[in-house]
C-alpha cells in the first residue's frame, strides 16, 4: 500500500520525482520583453552529501543558451556569462534570480507568448541532467528566495 501511495505520488508531482537523486528544481519560470531573448529563473535545491555544478543548459526553444550572472565592471552592472559553471552545496540551495546568476536564452526559436511553456535541459555534470518546464511569465514580480543566492 505504501509503495502504490509514492508510486503514484511521484507520478503526480514532478518535483518529488525530480528530488529522487537528492536534486529538486523548483519555481521555474521565463521572462521575455523581445522576441529575440528571453532569461529563465528558479531554485535549484541539492540534497545530495556533495556539491553538485550547473555546468550547463540546453533548448530547442533558443539557438543560445547560456548561464550569465550580473557583476559590477567600472562600477557598473553588467550582465555577463558565466565560466564554470554554478555551484550548488551540499544541503543547500541556489536561486537562479533576477539580477543574479540566470539562465539566457539568445536567438528564440520563434517569439514567446504569456502562458507559453519552455523546455530546459539543466546539465550537472556528474549529478546528472534534469529536464524543466519553465512557463512564460512577464508579470512575475521579482522575489526574494530567503537570501539563498548560494552565499
């Protein structure tokens, strides 16, 4: 009878099914003002005993896809790619946020419209790739993800 219960509890919800290899991806999104660029947001929660590395995303939905992060350059913020790839601790989580670390997407596929759905391929490396549906949507308002930008 237990077994039934997860069983079909994995099958319903896609973040238990996700959080099987101890990494959970969660409140995934994309916000688009153009219809040649769009930027993807979400936490990623490790719950493994080792550090896990977002080393890299993929989609169809963008001939680019890269991370980029916002750092000061002449006092100045600037958006710039990210070498390395993100890390993520043990027992932590991070938050892919508006005006920090973020998913880029460059040269759309075609223009994105409110309520559309994105898919991703978060790649980490030795903890495995995960895919993700992120939904469009412009009028998210920015949030605060409990200061979990991986500090």
């Amino acid at each position: 009878m237990i077994r039934m219960t997860l069983a079909a509890l994995a099958v319903l919800s896609p973040a238990a099914a996700l959080a099987d290899d101890g990494l959970m991806i969660r409140d995934a999104y994309v916000r688009s003002t153009n219809p040649k660029t769009a930027a993807a947001f979400m936490v990623v929660e490790n719950q493994q005993d080792a550090e896990c590395r977002l080393t890299g995303v993929s989609s169809d939905a963008a001939e680019v896809v890269e991370l980029h992060t916002h750092a000061e350059v002449d006092g100045v913020m600037k958006m710039q790619k990210v070498e390395g790839g993100i890390a993520i601790p043990a027992g932590s989580e991070h938050a892919l946020a508006r005006g920090g670390d973020h998913v880029m997407l460059m040269g759309l596929t075609k223009p994105l419209a409110e309520g559309d759905t994105v898919a991703l391929t978060l790649d980490f490396g030795d903890c495995g790739t995960h895919p993700v549906e992120a939904v469009l949507d412009n009028d998210r308002a920015e949030e605060s993800h409990g200061g979990h930008q991986g500090h």
